[in-house]
C-alpha cells in the first residue's frame, strides 16, 4: 500500500465517512486493511501548543473559508491535522512541519506586529501566497501531479494544504455539505457532466 492509499484508509478512520460518500473506490489492500482496523479518532489530542493550534486553524480557514458553505474549522479540519502530524507523518516530515509552525510563531509577529491567527484574511493569504512563491521549486508543484503523490521533503505549505484539503472533504461536514451527496450505493464516475455552478458528488449512483 503506498502512502496515498494509506492517507485514505487514515482519512475513513478519522472520519467515520465511507469511500462511496467520497469518491474513491478502494484497492482489496486497503479494503483488508479497514477490515482490521480499529476505530480511530486520536483521543484528546494534544501535540501542538495553543500558540501553533491558533495558526494552523488560521491557516485551514484562509485555504477554505466560510463563506455560504461551511469552512474548514466549521468541518474539524484543524483537529484533523493536529492528528496527522501527531500520529501519521513520518520523521522527516514531522521535523518539517514542525519548523514551519515554529517559522509562523516567531517571524510573522517581527514582520506584522501581530501573530498570524490575528491579521486580517487578506494579510494571512498574502503570506501564504509569498511561501508558495517560495515553495514553487518543490516537486509537490509539479504539473504532473494531479494526484498529489506524497513527497516526504514538501514545504510546510504544500503539507498544510495537502492535509486541510483532505481533512476538509472527508469530513462529514465536506462530503454532505459542500459535496452533493448520495447515499445510495454507487461508484465514483469521474466522465459525469457537471454545470459550470454545480459541485462535484460525493458518491455517484450506478
């Protein structure tokens, strides 16, 4: 199983949500995996410090934010990845992340006068574009890579993005509610005519 299929499995676990709500159908690997699995929700987790927890939230909120859909705090997403980095990145991804926050928690004050979580939006996104303009060098950019494989060495904004992203839309909250779903059994059909206004499906009827 290779970390994307793993990252899905971990998603299902966390959320409780099941593949056909998401999309996704999952290899015999996967299915036997979740089959043995225990239920898994992390307990109280406490990794970050309430300092990080602030920016990482900021941050989830200014990659999808509430707007007349719910946003990625209204869905859970910044518990979510307060887990993942806690019990799901490995070693050199965890010391990456965690530079990231500690980078957030000491030069953004210095530059703006105010920890990130309490500038305006438009000031947190403009600082947020700057560490993409930054990161643009790194492979996760690359236009191949629709399919966002894991790269171990990713910026701290692509691992933030990546992890709002899919914490977000295997939520209940993104599945039912900004997704339209379907609850009827079915398959993802990744070819179904969608208008120009309309949202993808959470799951597809056959």
């Amino acid at each position: 199983m290779n970390r994307r299929e793993f990252l899905q499995c971990t998603a299902l676990l966390i959320s409780g949500a099941s593949a056909s709500q998401l999309g996704f159908s999952l290899s015999q690997e996967q299915e036997v995996y979740l089959a043995a699995a225990a239920n898994y929700n992390g307990g109280d987790v406490d990794y970050f410090t309430g300092a990080q927890r602030k920016i990482i939230a900021a941050m989830a909120e200014v990659i999808i934010p509430r707007t007349d859909t719910p946003g990625a705090i209204d869905a859970g997403v910044p518990r979510y990845i307060e887990l993942m980095a806690a019990d799901w990145m490995n070693d050199q991804e965890r010391e990456i992340f965690q530079a990231g926050l500690e980078d957030m928690k000491t030069r953004i004050p210095g530059q703006y006068g105010k920890p990130f979580d309490q500038l305006e939006q438009e000031t947190q996104l403009g600082i947020m574009e700057e560490m993409e303009e930054a990161a643009s060098d790194s492979p996760w950019y690359d236009f191949v890579n629709t399919q966002r494989q894991f790269i171990s060495d990713a910026p701290f904004i692509c691992q933030v993005k990546e992890l709002t992203v899919w914490g977000f839309f295997t939520s209940e909250v993104g599945a039912k509610q900004v997704l339209r779903f379907n609850p009827m059994p079915g398959r993802f059909d990744g070819n179904f005519p969608l208008a120009r206004d309309e949202s993808t499906w959470a799951g597809h009827i056959l």
